[in-house]
C-alpha cells in the first residue's frame, strides 16, 4: 500500500470531476494548475483556469487553512464540496490536491503524490514522507538529505528529456519551470510512472539563498514487472551509465546459439571474440556448455528472471578464462530477444597471467 492506496488501483475516473494538482512553488505569483490525476497542464495560473464565480475564493481559503494546519481536510459548503490534501517537505507547502464538486457527487480519493526539493548549490536532494513511501526509499535514510545521484539512480529518464533536466542543474534562471514523465524503480524492482512539475527558485537553506528545484511527483499509473521485459534501450540508456566493477564488461548474447551478439560496453581485453587468424577461436569450454546455457537461456525464460553463474571462456592468449556472468532476456525488436549479460572478469586475468 502507498498512502493507504493499493499499488494497483485505478488513478481516475473515466467519468466525473477529477482531483487538481495546484502547485505554489511560483513564488510571488498566483498558485498554477500542473495537472489533473493523470494527465500534466503546462503551469497553468489558478485566475485562468477556474471560471466559476467563487472558485478562485475557495482555492484561497482551502491554501489558507493547509498553510496554517497543513492537515488533509473536506467540507461542504451549502451544495458544494471542497476538499484538499497537502503535499510539503522542510514545513513549506509545495502544492495541494484539490477538489471541488457539487455536494451530492461522489469524491475518491487521490492518486499518491510528494513533495521535494533538489538543492542546486549543494546538489543534495531531499523529499517528503510521502515521497520516501512512493519512492521505496530505504528506511534508514529517510528524512535525509542525499545526494542529487542517488536520486537519478532510480530513475529511468524519458527520451530526450535526461539533456533538458541536467541543463537545468546547471544553466536554468530563476523561476525557470520543467514538467517530465520518467519511471521510478522500487527495490523490489517494481516500477511506476512518474509525472512531476518544478521550478527553479531561490530558497532560505542552511544559512544562506540557495539555488534549488521545488518538485511535487505524482503516481500516474503501476507498470507491472513480470508484464514485459526490459527493452534494450531500457539496459543501455539505465544500465550502461552507472559506475562498473574494474573487469565489468556487458555484452548482448544470443541465448539460443550461446553467441556473442554486440559488445554494449567497449569489448573486455581479457576475451577472445574476434574471430581473426591473430587471435584465439572465441569459444565457452566444453565442459561448461551446459553450465552457459542455463545461465543464458533456461535461467532467464522467465519474466523478470536474473540467472548467474561462471563459466570458462577463451582468452586472447589462447588460456581459458574464469568469468562470473549475470544475465537478463530483453526485448530487441518485433518480440525478438536477446540476453544482456553482465560479465566480470578478474582483474588478474591478464594474458599470461592465469590459465
């Protein structure tokens, strides 16, 4: 459960009002609508999106109330219902969601949602309760500050859009906004959409005005991990960009012919794989060819499955090598796989020096 929501539950109705997201990191201007439960508004000003006479008085007085008793609450006054949840982080309320309906109209609840807050001057990254709970964030770290890394981390940033937030890092003014949808992984490697809003604003922080990103994030819809597998841009655009082990290599492999297919790193030194008269036949030892297909092939026809294992492999210098692979299915094109296999080499396993 996240906030008392099921993982799995549908996050709007097809029919019938819809909770608002309104954020008030604008600072100095009126508060902006940035979305409904699933779908992002570009920053729209609160004046020009709520039309009906007393709409903009009743968004004053339910921000009123939150920022004096930051509180979820729910009224009706005469036939209408308002209603508000509070998403905040370090006592500042980031924004809220909001309803208003009719009285008579039944109100669920919600999609989960946080609040954040990414400090540019010291590239440190804080988020709210409700975010440690959406996120997965270990318990022993929770409420504390981290590391802007361990935050791109757990992501898996949309197309095109990884350039355009790191700019922002560096270069974006003040009061410079940004909306982005990117996935973010649990650790049980369950994943969730993630549709968040920010800006770029100048904040009181640890003693001085520091340059920092005010953000809400809401969960716009679970995607289930056994329901497909990873594709190969989701192993190179993730996978490839963290810090590798000294002899960590990754390779795409066939895992019905036990072939190497592409290196997805620069290729490992230690290995033959060329093919050329210069140099060893590539080749897995005989007496490991049932040990390489399990790894490759029977341990990762399930959904979702990692397999390991070691196996020997011909070195450049025509020596068997010791290597420890770890290996994944992925999707290539048209429902054709292939298997990403992590493999780590020892860093002895120089030519010559072990056989």
């Amino acid at each position: 459960m996240v906030n008392g929501i099921a993982r799995g539950m549908t996050l709007s109705k097809a029919t019938g009002p819809s909770w608002l997201l309104v954020a008030l990191f604008n600072l100095g201007h009126e508060p902006e609508v940035v979305a409904t439960e699933q779908r992002p508004m570009n920053f729209v000003p609160a004046s020009k999106h709520f039309k009906r006479r007393g709409s903009l008085r009743e968004l004053d007085a339910a921000i009123q109330r939150l920022k004096q008793d930051p509180q979820p609450f729910e009224v009706v006054l005469d036939d209408r219902r308002v209603a508000a949840r509070p998403l905040t982080v370090e006592g500042r309320l980031h924004g809220l969601w909001y309803w208003s309906s009719r009285a008579d109209v039944e109100m669920h609840e919600p999609p989960p949602a946080g609040a954040w807050v990414i400090d540019l001057t010291t590239y440190t990254a804080l988020g709210s309760a409700e975010w440690a709970e959406m996120a997965d964030i270990p318990n022993e770290v929770r409420g504390q500050e981290r590391h802007v890394a361990a935050m791109f981390a757990q992501v898996d940033t949309s197309t095109g859009k990884e350039a355009h937030a790191l700019s922002l890092i560096e270069a974006k003014p003040i009061g410079a906004p940004f909306q982005a949808e990117w996935i973010v992984r649990r650790t049980d490697e369950s994943r969730w959409r993630s549709l968040f809003h920010l800006r770029i604003q100048g904040v009181e922080r640890n003693g001085g005005v520091h340059r920092v990103a005010l953000g809400l994030s809401q969960n716009i819809g679970e995607l289930d991990r056994m329901s497909r597998r990873r594709t190969l841009e989701d192993v190179m655009h993730v996978g490839l960009r963290a810090a590798r082990e000294p002899g960590e290599y990754v390779a795409l492999m066939s895992a019905k012919k036990l072939a190497l297919i592409r290196w997805l790193t620069d290729p490992s030194p230690e290995i033959a794989w060329l093919g050329v008269a210069h140099e060893a036949t590539p080749a897995i030892h005989p007496d490991d060819i049932d040990e390489a297909r399990r790894i490759l092939h029977v341990g990762t026809s399930d959904w979702g499955s990692l397999s390991e294992g070691t196996v020997r492999v011909m070195g450049v210098d025509n020596r068997w090598v010791h290597v420890r692979a770890r290996a994944e299915r992925v999707e290539v094109e048209n429902g054709e796989e292939a298997v990403a296999v992590r493999v780590f080499v020892p860093v002895t396993s120089l030519p010559g020096e072990i056989t």
